[in-house]
C-alpha cells in the first residue's frame, strides 16, 4: 500500500496534495506499527516510531491539529511506559493546553491527557496531587461516557492505585474488587486492563497482610500474563516480582529468592539495569536475601540499589525512601546500630515530610527506629518513638476519610 503510494507521487509530479496524503498514511502506518510495539513491551522501539509520526505530522497538518496532539499523547505515553517523568510531564502539559484549546475540557481525548498527567504525577510520588487529578478525571468520565465505559473503569483503578500508595489499603481493596469485577465482565478475564487490575487488587491485599489470597491471586496474574503477553513483556515481569513479594513475606524464602533473580535477570535485560523496576528488584532480591541472614550479599545490594534509586529517581522519592529504609534495617540487623540509626532518622524525617505523619511506610520507620534505639540500649528513647508511632496510628484510624469513588 505504502509503495503504490510513493509510486503516485512520483508519477504525480511531486503534487503537493498527493505527498501530503502519503505523508499522511505513513503516518497512520507507523503509529499503528508502534502501537503494537508498545502493547508488547518493546518501548524503545516504539519511541523511535512514534517520534517519526509526530515529525510527519507536524510538519504536514500544523502543531495543532488533532492528529498531531494525537502522535504527541502517544509519544508522552511512551516516554511514561520508560519511567522518563520530566520528559512526559512537559509533553503531557503542551497536549493537555492545547486539546483544552483546541476540544474543551470536557472531550476524552483532553480527559485522557489529565490522566497522563495525573499518573506521571504518581510515578513521580506526587501522590496527592495524582489523587487530585484522578479523580477530576474520574467524575468527567462518568459525565461525559457511557457508564461501565473501560476508559471510567481505568480511571477508578488509577485511583483505587493512588490511593493505596498513599496507605488507604481498605478503600482501595474496596475499588479493586469493583473494578476487577466490572472488567472481567466488560473486557473479558485475559484482557491485559483486566490482568493488571488482578495484579493490582493482590497488592494491596498483599499490603494488609492478607497473604493466602494475595498468593493465590499472583500466580493466577503471572500464569495468564506469561500466555497473554508472554515471558518477557514489562507487565509480565512485574507480576513475578510481586508474586516473589508475598512469597518473602509468608516466609518461603527459597522460592521468593529464585524468582527474584529471576526476575532481575530479564528486567536488565528487557528495560535496562537503572530503569525504576529493575531498581525494584534489586531492593527486593536484597531484602529476601536479608530475611535469610545472607547479611552481605544484601547489604551490598542495598546500597547500590540506594546509589542508583537517588541517582535516577532523586533523593526524596518514596522509592528511593524505601531503599534507604531498607537499607538501615539490613545495618541493623547486622548490628551496625550507629550508622542504622543515622540512616532509620533521615527516613523517617523525609518520610514524614513526603509521605505525611499518618503514612504506613512513616509509621513502620518509626518502629524500626524504636528498635534499633532499644538495640543500642536507648530505652527511653525507644519508648517515646514507639508510643509516637502508636499515637499517630490510632489518630490516622480516627480521621481517616475517603470520599465515595463509585457512583
């Protein structure tokens, strides 16, 4: 098709309207091309497609057009899907300010550059900013689409995400089932939303510490990932580190051990050796490898994970507070109290302040904390940190509201 088109504007003579039809359709050719490469993992690749298309089309229909605010979405996206958050916020902003202009601010088209941006917020750890958007995003949706809309029921799991992020395990939990519900009847029970919102709800059950469902809904998760998208895709690979997540966390170390290095392995390979998950992995292959007492291949895992969290993500994002927590908690267990402390302080003092006081992750830094203050012998010490910790949680249980979510 492509080449009968090239043959015509050769044949045309360089007609102008002719080159610009051909333009056109490589254009539509090519973001197919690189939609599909997304749908697969293969980012890189996409990129590369996706910057093609949005040249071709600036330069034949205008900065403006919608097809071209189309191509730029698409490019943000991408640069989402890499964990490149500076570059897709910029780009998600000049599509939002333009399709506001251009559609209004009630069109889908501008209501999915809002959730672009909402969830590059999240990624960055600019969570309440991200519920914020959400769940504008949300009550538009609702508004403007047909109920039980798969992009309505996308925007309900972004929030149930958001907050559970933030520690609001029981809403979430409460979201997830819905939507999980709603997608297996809408999108089927292999569809990757659906797959993704399965692994969603087993996290946040994993989070409460309900373990036995949490199991038994990953390996389901990883099994129909591993068929749907196959053994590689990002998805995949997400899906068995956190199947190895709850593993650790029921104490079936030799198993979660396997398959975190497992899962390093083709995270370096597929999305490269800084990108945020592979990060992940590292933190979580390092602390499974802690809980077994093998103290120094951990520690030195924990630190070049720290090194590099701070280096790609920056000093104060949660990732990055957690690396360090965890990090402190392997000195501790190793009885290198003095730097332990140093480092447990400055987690919690920036959890605190990123996070807020009632945060679970804040609160856990409080009580590791007041374990190694008791470790060195700092009784008193330890118990005012640990009543701190105690005061904060029951005040968090108090005036812990969420507004409704679902209409």
């Amino acid at each position: 098709m492509l080449q009968d088109m090239a043959i015509e504007v050769i044949h045309d003579g360089g007609n102008l309207a002719t080159e610009q039809r051909y333009r056109h359709t490589v254009g539509q050719e090519a973001e197919k091309l690189a939609c599909e490469l997304s749908n697969q993992g293969k980012y890189k690749a996409a990129e590369q497609l996706f910057r093609q298309t949005l040249e071709i089309r600036q330069s034949a229909l205008g900065s403006e057009d919608p097809d071209t605010l189309t191509s730029m979405d698409y490019l943000a996206s991408i640069l989402y899907a890499q964990n490149r958050y500076k570059a897709a916020e910029q780009l998600y902003r000049q599509v939002l300010e333009l399709r506001q202009k251009a559609l209004g601010f009630e069109h889908p088209n501008t209501l999915a550059s809002i959730r672009g941006l909402a969830c590059v917020f999240m990624g960055q750890g600019r969570y309440r900013a991200a519920e914020k958007m959400h769940r504008e995003t949300l009550k538009l949706r609702q508004k403007v689409l047909p109920a039980k809309h798969p992009n309505i029921l996308e925007s309900i799991s972004d929030l149930a995400s958001v907050l559970e992020r933030q520690g609001r395990y029981e809403t979430a939990e409460q979201v997830q089932r819905h939507t999980l519900q709603l997608m297996q009847k809408a999108l089927g029970l292999e569809h990757p939303d659906t797959l993704l919102s399965m692994g969603s709800l087993a996290s946040v059950l994993d989070n409460q510490g309900k373990y036995i469902e949490a199991e038994k809904i990953k390996r389901q998760t990883l099994q129909l990932m591993q068929k749907v998208l196959g053994p590689e895709h990002p998805n995949t690979l997400w899906s068995m580190g956190s199947l190895a997540s709850v593993l650790g966390n029921k104490g079936k170390y030799i198993e979660a051990e396997k398959i975190q290095r497992q899962t390093l392995q083709l995270t370096q390979k597929v999305l490269g050796p800084k990108h945020p998950s592979t990060l992940a992995s590292m933190g979580n292959l390092a602390s499974v490898l802690d809980n077994q007492g093998k103290y120094i291949e951990a520690e030195m895992i924990q630190r070049q994970t720290l090194q590099l969290t701070q280096k790609v993500l920056g000093p104060e994002h949660p990732s990055t507070l957690w690396s360090m927590g965890n990090l402190a908690s392997s000195l501790d267990n190793q009885g290198k109290y003095i730097e332990g402390e140093k480092i447990q302080r400055q987690t919690l003092q920036l959890r605190q302040k990123v996070l807020g006081l009632e945060h679970p992750d804040t609160l856990a830094s409080m009580g590791n904390l007041a374990a190694v203050l008791r470790n060195q012998g700092k009784i008193d010490e330890a118990v005012d940190m640990a009543l701190d910790g105690l005061e904060e949680l029951f005040l968090g249980e108090v005036s812990m509201y969420d507004a409704p979510l679902i209409s």
